[in-house]
C-alpha cells in the first residue's frame, strides 16, 4: 500500500500524536525513513494510525536514561511522518516508509495507548517546514570535498553524479538521515531553525568527524 494523494494542512495537523522513540534515527521534514515493524506495541500503533491520520511521531530517547529506549525520556522535539507506504510479511511485520511532514514539540505525555506512548504536540514554530523550500546558503564546493572525506575515512560508497545534481535541501535532508552521526548530533540536525542552519550545522559535522579520523558508530534498534 502506498499513497501519494495527502495533502494536510498546518492548521489541520493534530493536538495529539503517538510516538516512535528510536536512538539514532532521524526523520525532517519532506525525507522518507523506511522502518522494520515488529514490537506488539508498534505493531499497534501503525494500526492504529492506518485507521486513523496516518501520523507518527519520530522521537529520540535522551542517551542513557533507560535500558528500554520505549519508555525512556525523550528529546522534545521530533517530526511528525506520513505513514506512506506499508506492507504486511508472512512472520506479521509491518515494513512501512514515513514522509516527514513537520516538526513539534512534545509539552506533556498523555495516556498510554496499547502499549504505546503519546503527545502533546505543539506545532506552532515550525509553520515553514510546509511551506515551499528556501535557500540554504550551502556551500557545495566545500561541503562535497568535505563529504569525499568523510565517506573515505568511513568506507562508504557515494553516487557522486546523484550528489551533484540533487537540489540542496534534498541532499542536506537525506545525508543528515543516513550519516551515521551521534543521536545529539542528530538532535541538533533536527533543532536547526531553517535550511541554511541546517546546511551549516552539518557542514560543521562532516568537517569534525573528518578532522577526528572517522565518524560515529551507525545507531542499531
């Protein structure tokens, strides 16, 4: 199943979302994070959102806070994504993809249901993250020298052609995704007031971790 029919306004989005705590993993605005479903109360939650908006809210537990990152302390800030595509397997996963949509800030947790958590969702700073894009300030001469580094000193591989001809904000969105940045790192991704901060915050990133040898350990959930 897939859709591509959605079209939500800001003033629509809801007071309430339920939540996907997961280290490490990072959801912005207009990227797709292909998720593996199979804890009864995930489970749980993508029924529920399948009969309902559609709406889930990607969050990080704070590091060190509880053995089960479920139930830990979470970053405020997360982003809400699109339950776009989702296949049921023979063992009764959920293989789903999520579209982010927008961020919000978590005010209050509010009652569990089935086993999984909800917010308080206030949304009212990021109105920009559905409006069209703006200009990011990035420097690609530097960034992608830098990049080359950085996918050198990991061992990773790069489509170069696919780097150069991807607009800015596509490719600062799905690099700050899949790069294997620290969760506080990808917090500060996230927490990056527009585009062009963005682009700065992980220019800065790939710079650091390139002058340090290598980067992080990819986050495992």
């Amino acid at each position: 199943m897939s859709d591509t029919s959605f079209d939500l306004k800001f003033q629509d989005l809801p007071a309430t979302l339920p939540i996907f705590p997961l280290p490490g993993v990072l959801l912005l605005p207009r990227g797709r994070l292909p998720l593996n479903i199979f804890e009864p109360r995930y489970l749980a939650m993508i029924q529920d959102a399948l009969a309902g908006d559609r709406l889930i809210g990607m969050v990080q537990p704070k590091p060190g806070a509880t053995s089960d990152v479920g139930a830990a302390e979470i970053y405020p800030v997360g982003c809400a994504g699109r339950l776009s595509a989702f296949a049921e397997t023979d063992d009764g996963r959920y293989l789903i993809t999520l579209t982010g949509l927008c961020r919000f800030t978590a005010t209050q947790e509010i009652a569990t249901i089935r086993g999984y958590r909800r917010v308080a969702a206030d949304w009212s700073a990021y109105a920009q993250d559905m409006e069209p894009c703006c200009a990011s300030g990035l420097d690609r001469e530097r960034f992608e020298a830098a990049l080359a580094s950085y996918f050198r000193v990991n061992g990773m591989q790069a489509d170069w052609d696919t780097i150069r001809e991807a607009p800015d904000e596509r490719l600062i969105t799905s690099l700050a995704m899949i790069c294997p940045f620290a969760p506080p790192e990808k917090q500060a991704l996230l927490e990056a007031a527009t585009l062009a901060d963005r682009a700065q915050v992980i220019t800065t990133l790939v710079e650091m971790a390139v002058a340090e040898g290598g980067g992080n350990a990819p986050a495992r959930h």
